[in-house]
C-alpha cells in the first residue's frame, strides 16, 4: 500500500565517498593554486609550526593518515565491515591530532573546500553507522519497508 521508496543508501554511500575524495583533492589543489593571494606575513606562517620543526615526522602522519582512509573508503565501497570502524579511527585520529598540531593558515577556496569535506565524511559515518545500511551484509526488502 505504501508506494513510496526510501533512497539507496549504497548508492548514497558510494556518492559521498567520491565527494569526500574530489573535496579533499580540490582543497588541496586550491590551498595550492591560491596560496600567493595571501599576504606575505600569511605566507611566512602557512605551514604549522609542527611542520617546520618535524618536517619528516609530519609527513610520515600524512601519509600513514591518507593511506589508512584510502584503504578504508576502498573498503567501504566494496561494503567491507571491518572498514566501518577502520574509517571512523581513521576521522578520531584526524580531529584529535589536527588541535595539537598547532595553528596553521588555509586560503578561502581551500578552507570552503575543506569544509565540505568534512560534511561528506559526516554523511559517511552516519550512513555506516546510523542507518540501515550494514556493511558485508544485505538487508532483506520486507524489513526496510515503512509500516
């Protein structure tokens, strides 16, 4: 009697893992491209103080960091479940260390980017946690109808 569909939430998923992915390359490359729009006193503290100091330290956590949330939204998009929790590590981590560190200075185009960024990797926790999608398993059609 009920006609109406909920939407895919794989589909959705999928749709925002590659959001997540174009947002943080294009913050990257805007950071990049538009760094010489800032002033000079800008530019001289554009890097963090932590990425002075530790330049090898700091880009041994990028890439053990990129790797490991690579790794994860390869395997969200095949509904891995393990990646579930691999993937939200992954964002705790992010939001733990990013406070300590230190200041640091973002161009507007990089920072509106980055921001929507973290919007899509909100929308992929709720997904993977909060709703009926559940990874490595199918979710039989009689129990995603609404009564």
């Amino acid at each position: 009697m009920n006609n109406m569909s909920r939407p895919n939430e794989k589909v959705i998923l999928r749709f925002l893992i590659l959001a997540l992915i174009a947002f943080s390359i294009s913050s990257v490359v805007a950071d990049y491209l538009t760094q010489d729009s800032l002033p000079a006193s800008l530019r001289d503290n554009y890097y963090s103080e932590f990425f002075r100091r530790y330049p090898t330290l700091s880009n041994s956590m990028g890439v053990v960091f990129v790797g490991t949330e690579l790794l994860s939204l390869i395997g969200l998009w095949g509904y891995w479940n393990p990646a579930r929790y691999m993937y939200a590590i992954v964002i705790a981590a992010t939001c733990i260390t990013t406070p300590l560190l230190g200041p640091s200075i973002s161009t507007a185009w990089g920072g509106a980017f980055e921001v929507a960024a973290a919007m899509a990797a909100g929308g992929i926790l709720v997904l993977i946690f909060f709703t009926d999608l559940r990874l490595g398993s199918t979710v039989s059609k009689s129990s995603r109808e609404i009564p």
